[in-house]
C-alpha cells in the first residue's frame, strides 16, 4: 500500500485489479466446481451411451418391421394379381353359360320348324350380345365409306373405286375392343 501524503485516504493496490463481471469468463475459476463430484461427466456419458444404444435398438427393430410388412404386402400384392389372372374371366364365363345352354337346348330339339329355330337362333344371339356388353366387348363395325383406321382395321385387299382413296369399300369380318384395347381389327377392303 502507497500513501500520498496529500492524500487524505490511503490507496489499496487491491482495490485498482479489474472486478467487473461483464467478461465471457464471468464466475470461472481455477478449480473445479466442489459441488459436482470428479466421476460426474463419465456417468453423464454411460447414460448418453446407454440411451443412444436403446435407440439404435429401437429403429432397428423398426427397421425389421418395415421389412417385413413391405415383404408381406409385396407377397399378398403376387397373390392378388395370381388370382385376378385365374378369375379374369370369370364374369365373362358366367355370361356365356347361358348362350351354351340355349345352343344345347336347340340342338336336342329333333323337330322343330325353321321360325321356330330361328327364334330360337335370335334368342341366343341376344343372350350373347348382352353377354358382350356386360364384359365391355364392344364391335368394331365400319359402315362403307368410312375413312380408314389402321387402329381399329385391317385392310385384306385394296380395290379400284369411285370412293374417296384409303376409305373402307366392303367389311369382311366385324372386330371387337375390349373396353379400349383391339381384340381383332376388323377385315376390311378399301379403296385405292
């Protein structure tokens, strides 16, 4: 401690040290915090470790499931298209064993006159036509003069004509689409 001897006051060299607490060191000492024990941070990081091994341990298992549902859902989606490729045309059969059995029953018929087979005829092909529009099987039937559509019909010959060049002359044979798709483009002869 130095004294001025106009000074009234002594000077203390302590009280000229910096105390202001406005630094990012605010509190820090030398040594380590007596309230914590030593051990502290080694348990903090079992824990850490532990917890971290329980999650991996819970996505993995997470991940298996996964697995196996899309494992489960990829052998019901085969299973499903198997069966659906079997019973496609189930409803299609079903629609035409009623035409078989009107064909069977005019057959039997040993005497019948020719209206009456020809009734009979008309009454089939209208089960069958009815068969054709529940299962969406629909004809394919230009009318003469038609332009021609290489989609839908298939030329068998080409013909001098007075017509317009590349429009149908004559059908030969009707086609059928099943719903959009050609099943058989219908035979047709066109103009030249």
């Amino acid at each position: 401690m130095t004294a001025n001897p106009e000074d009234p006051k002594p000077v203390d060299d302590s009280a000229q040290k910096p105390t202001s607490t406005d630094g990012p060191l605010d509190g820090v000492t030398d040594s380590v915090d007596e309230a914590s024990p030593a051990g502290a941070e080694v348990v903090d990081w079992e824990t850490q470790c532990r917890q971290a091994e329980e999650k991996i341990a819970a996505l993995q298992d997470q991940a298996l499931r996964a697995t196996a549902e899309m494992e489960n859902v990829r052998r019901r989606s085969q299973e499903e298209l198997s069966k659906a490729r079997k019973f496609a045309i189930e409803s299609f059969a079903e629609s035409l064993v009623p035409v078989k059995d009107s064909l069977e029953a005019a057959l039997a018929q040993t005497e019948q006159s020719n209206e009456d087979l020809r009734a009979g005829i008309d009454t089939t092909l209208k089960q069958l036509s009815g068969a054709f529009e529940r299962n969406h099987l629909k004809e394919i039937a230009p009318e003469v003069g038609e332009k021609f559509d290489p989609h839908h019909h298939q030329a068998i010959a080409t013909v001098p004509s007075e017509q317009e060049a590349s429009t149908i002359v004559a059908v030969l044979q009707k086609g059928y689409l099943i719903t959009d798709r050609v099943l058989r483009p219908a035979l047709v002869t066109v103009a030249a």
